[in-house]
C-alpha cells in the first residue's frame, strides 16, 4: 500500500523556506518599499506552499518484504528501489521544528550498491517502525538495552578536543563573513568606514588589547563547551532489534543505527592533552558506512576505561597487553620527525637566511620529544579473535579488528626499513579506511603475526624452518 509523508510536511516546509521568505520581502523592500516587500513575499510564500503541497501528493513509499520503494510521479513517474539484505543503517534525526511538531526524518543508507533514500517528514511512531523493520532479520528482536551513557561531568572534557575549540569560532567567523557581503552588497560598508574601523582598533589601549585577549581565551573553552552539549547532548548508546543505536543532540536530535553484522571492529583515538586527562573517543569500523566519522560515534570523549568497556560490549575485550616495537624503530621515528625541519634548516644556510635556520633548528630539537613518544605508543597484539595495532603521537589512533574481517595482508619493506630489519605489515579491511598498518615491526613478527591469524594464506608461500626454529 502506497503511504505518504505526514501532512504536517506543509508546516516544516514553511519553517525551513522562512529565511528564504525574508530574504524576498528584504529584496522587495530595497526594490519598491514596503508594499513591493509584501507583495514579494506573498509571491514566495505561494510558490512554497504550491511546492510542498505538490512534493507531499506526488511522493509515497511502499515496504515490502524484500524491498522499500520510493515512488515519484509529478512530470515524470520514478521508482527508486532499496533492497532490505543491502541496508546499512536507517538514522532518525529531528531538528527543532520536527520534534514539535512530533516527526522525524528517516535516512536510508544502503552503500555503494544499493544508494540512499530519505523521508522528510513521518511520524516518530512510522520512523521508530521503519527502523524495526528494515533493520530487523529475525522474527523475535531482543528489547532494547542501555550500553552507554554519558554523563553530564564529561562535557568539560570538550576543549581538549581542537574540533570543539575551534567551531565556534568558525561558525563566527563565516557569520560576519556572509554580514560583510551583505553590508557590501547594500552599500552599508565603504571604503572610508573600514578606514575609520581600523583607525579606531590601531588606538586601542595596550590594557584593553591585553583584555579582549584574555576574554577570547576564557571564551574559546566556554563556547567549546557549549558547541559539544548542543551537538552531544543526552548521547545514549544502546543495542535494539540486533543493531547499535546511538542517540545524541539537543536542538537537533539524531539516532543512527549499526547492524552489529556489519560490525567489524572498534577505533580509540585521542591527542597528548586527552591522553592526559585519560580521556578518549571511540568509533565503529562498519561495512559500507557512509560519513563512518560521524555516523560510526560511539562516544565522543569519555574515561578510557568507560571507553573500553563498551568496546567490550560491542565487539569483544581489547587484546593487550601491547607488543612494543624492536629499538630499531625507536631511530626510525626519531629521524622521520626532524628530518624535515633539519632539512628545511640546511635550504635556509644556503640561502642565507640565518633565522630561518636557527628556528628550524630548534623545531627538530622540539620534534626529538615527538618521535621518542610515537616509538611510544607503537604496538600490537591478538589474542586468538580480534586484532589491535596502535601509532600515532599527536593523533593516536588503536584499532580493533575482528580476525574474521581481514581480507588480505600487505608487508612493506623500504630500504631504510630493509636495513634496519624492518617492516609494515598492512591489514586490509572491508569496514573504516579499508585497511590499517603497523609501522616498523620486526620482520619476522610481521610474518608471524599475519601468518597466526590466517595460517591457511601464508604457509604455502613460507619457507621452511631451520634446526633452530627460524624460517629460511
């Protein structure tokens, strides 16, 4: 049976098309006056309301067993067909005017193959429905159960996040952008009012430039703060109907859910000022998600040890404790990190530009530091199912992979690496980046580890043992 959207359609639609209305009477205004904005807004507001009156008769949906079509027909009749068994995820997000009027936007992820698909707008009864259905295989679903849940102390955890320290910035920053335009467009900024603007900033006092100094970095953690609750608030992870469903947001709501068949793997990351604090993110590695660093969040900041324990929850405990790399990859690191300003730093002597050395010069003594903590944090372990490297200093990252989701391997060997007896041994994977590396391991651990998880790939290509146990 054919179903439509939720005729409250008409009323988001008029919400969202608004600033377009304003912008109408605002052209009308500088046009003719206050009777050309009227009219200029009636004009937009008839052709919207025609629009989505004209959207919300010509669009339907039908589910069926195997399938769920999305059905079109205004100048023309379009079929757009999503196969069930090729479903990813079925998201439910509500910005403010949906949750008051009670709907609900229904995202349709289907991978590369089987495309997407959107319902704008439905019930919250019909979304939570479609969800079930769509993403129930089994006939009876276990009832839904809390996996995780975030605490409100934790939001302070934000500005050890740059992403969260800066947004708000950002979001101020395209602000006056678009208001310059505009002031530019409408004549209101001239050459002579910038001019006299930029006069008066030259003579402000030194103590009032001390003050908007230090209210911008007393502002930056505090708006950092309120970015993360707006986008993280109430973040619930819980399991419902065989799949992972996280639940975050305060002006807009958004629940997104992972098929815990599809599920492969786990990825913590954290920088120096969250590993501090211990503090760190977590994410889903799922096959075939779109927009994986959003849609796969499991948590956005939160104790390590709460981190790992839904990790536990969701794929298994992480294997550890951790194989440290050979010394040889401790001068790898070292020499990778100040090279480059060592580097630069010799170019500069040639030209003859003192200062630039000597700075490039003291950035490769800082960056000794950098690459002793990156030999650090290398690692690697397994413990007969799952599979975990670890890399990285100022962006540490440690995967965890079912053995069952590796497809294929890769050991790399350059001639430093050569050298040195070592070696990268890659991990291709069908979920996340498609693959992850463990840099600068012994080769013959390399070997043995690949060989370990899937025996069956590298023995007919090994050479035989010697007396003593090593491979030829």
């Amino acid at each position: 049976m054919n179903v439509r959207l939720h005729p409250l359609t008409f009323v988001v639609g008029a919400v969202r098309e608004l600033v377009a209305l304003i912008a109408a009477g605002a052209t009308g205004l500088l046009v003719g006056g206050m009777s050309t904005a009227f009219y200029f807004t009636l004009v937009g507001l008839a052709l919207g309301l025609l629009f989505h009156i004209a959207n919300w008769m010509t669009f339907t949906y039908v589910l069926h067993d195997d399938r769920i079509e999305l059905r079109r027909a205004l100048i023309g009749r379009s079929v757009k067909s999503i196969p069930r068994d090729r479903i990813r995820g079925v998201d439910i997000s509500a910005n403010l005017p949906h949750r008051l009027l009670g709907l609900a936007i229904v995202h349709i992820d289907a991978g590369a193959d089987g495309g997407e698909g959107e319902l704008n707008a439905v019930s919250l009864r019909e979304a939570e429905r479609l969800r079930r259905v769509l993403l129930t295989r089994d006939a009876e679903a276990p009832p839904r159960r809390v996996l995780a849940r975030m605490r409100r102390r934790w939001y302070v955890y934000a500005p050890l996040s740059g992403a969260y320290l800066l947004t708000p910035f950002a979001v101020a920053g395209s602000l006056l952008g678009t208001l310059y335009n505009l002031g530019d467009d409408l004549g209101l900024i001239t050459r002579e009012r910038v001019e006299d603007f930029g006069h008066d900033v030259v003579g402000l006092s030194t103590a009032l430039v001390l003050a908007l100094i230090i209210l911008v970095l007393v502002a930056m953690p505090v708006m950092s703060v309120i970015a993360f609750t707006l986008f993280n608030w109430d973040f619930t992870v819980h399991e419902r109907d065989g799949s992972v469903v996280a639940e975050r947001g305060l002006l807009t709501r958004r629940s997104v859910s992972l098929e815990r068949r599809r599920l492969r793997g786990v990825e913590l990351t954290d920088n120096p000022f969250e590993r501090l604090a211990g503090v760190t993110r977590l994410g889903a590695l799922i096959t075939g998600l779109g927009d994986a660093a959003h849609r796969g969040r499991l948590l956005p900041a939160a104790p390590r040890r709460v981190a790992e324990s839904l990790s536990a929850r969701v794929v298994g405990n992480i294997p550890g404790p951790l194989i440290a790399h050979p010394p040889a990859a401790r001068s790898r690191r070292v020499t990778r990190a100040i090279a480059p300003p060592l580097g630069v730093a010799a170019l500069a002597v040639l030209a003859g530009q003192p200062w630039v050395a000597y700075t490039c010069a003291a950035l490769a003594v800082l960056a000794v530091p950098l690459g002793l903590d990156r030999y650090r944090q290398l690692g690697h372990a397994s413990d007969g199912e799952r599979l975990t490297v670890r890399s990285g200093s100022l962006r540490r990252r440690q995967v965890v992979v079912e053995h069952s989701a590796v497809v294929g391997w890769r050991i790399r060997r350059t001639l430093f690496q050569r050298r040195l007896g070592l070696a990268t041994l890659f991990a291709a994977v069908g979920a996340g980046d498609g693959g992850y590396s463990s840099a600068d391991m012994a080769e013959e651990d390399a070997v043995a580890l690949a060989t370990a998880i899937t025996p069956e790939w590298l023995t007919p290509f090994l050479a035989p043992t010697r007396d003593d146990g090593r491979r030829t």
